[in-house]
C-alpha cells in the first residue's frame, strides 16, 4: 500500500466527507443498496492505496471517479453487460419507509403518501434510463457537480455530458408526461 501515516490525515479531509456522495452514486448506479456499500468500502479502499496519485484540488470528483469505476466494473462481474436491474430501492426494511412508532410533526399520512408515491415515480423513471444518462443526471442535480468534474468523473467531453443531461431531462419530460413508469 502506498502512503505513510502521514497521509492519513489528508486523506481523511480529503475524501471521507465524501462518502455519502460515494454512496448515492453508487446506489443509483447498480440500484442496489448493498452492493452499493460494498462498492463504497472497496472504492475506499482503492482511494487509500492510490492515494499517494491524488494532486490535490476536488477530493470529491476524484473518489465518485473511483466509485464509478468500481461500480461498472461490479456491474461487468454480475451480468454479462452493462444493463442494470430496474427496481425502486425501496423495500420493507428500508430506512426511508413511512414508520409508526413516533409521532412526527410532519405532513399528515396522506400528504406522506403523495410525497412517497412521487418520489417511487421518479426513482422508477431515473431506473428506466440508460446507465450512461443518468449518472450524468445523479452527478449533476443531485450531487451538484461542475459539468468539468463530471466530464472527469465519466471520462467524456464535456459536450458529451451536456448532450447527456439534455436527453435525460427530457426522457424525465416524457416519461412524467407519460404518466410515470409504472
């Protein structure tokens, strides 16, 4: 492994605040939160090893590169290509699911069920696209990256990633015009 003890404290600043974007790109690139995990542990992993590599500047742009990478090369070892299962993430067990046992100043059940119902039509929707439009869009709306650190990250021009974000919005335009993916 390279790198000293020095290191790990550069390392922790650098790219541990990263993790939960680490994770949100991996889960919505092989759409399983478990094996979500197991990519962020292993791309972790890689980072600590290669960090000597790291240049400084965005430590965020550098690790979701590695998560992406560790992600599609997972995705290799489970199917025979890249085509990724279409599902919503939202089981029985899952942290975000409506629970009973404390009263919740929050909007009342059935505005939580509009508000669940929402965001399972999107998560539907963002699943039925190409793998390659929406890591654009996760990276672009939901972790809020430059069009630059995304191109980096996909290892695009940064055309490429315009064009992309392009054609996903308006596959989100049609599909909700559409009526959702049900």
């Amino acid at each position: 492994m390279s790198g000293g003890a020095g290191e790990a404290p550069r390392f922790e600043q650098a790219i541990l605040p990263h993790l939960d974007a680490a994770y949100n790109l991996a889960r919505w690139l092989v759409r399983d939160p478990a094996a979500a995990e197991d990519i962020v542990q292993e791309a972790c992993l890689r980072a600590l090893q290669y960090f000597a590599s790291f240049r400084g500047g965005d430590g965020r742009a550098w690790l979701l590169q590695i998560v992406r990478n560790t992600s599609y090369a997972s995705l290799k070892t489970r199917h025979t290509g890249i085509e990724v299962a279409l599902g919503t993430g939202m089981g029985k067990d899952d942290d975000r699911s409506v629970g009973m046992d404390v009263a919740d100043p929050s909007p009342d059940p059935e505005a939580t069920l509009a508000l669940r119902q929402d965001v399972e039509r999107l998560e539907a929707m963002l699943a039925a696209m190409p793998v390659e439009l929406r890591e654009c869009l996760v990276l672009c709306e939901l972790e809020q990256l430059s069009y630059k650190d995304i191109a980096r990250i996909t290892e695009v021009p940064i055309g490429t990633v315009m064009s992309r974000l392009w054609r996903a919005r308006q596959m989100l335009m049609r599909l909700q015009a559409a009526g959702g993916c049900r």
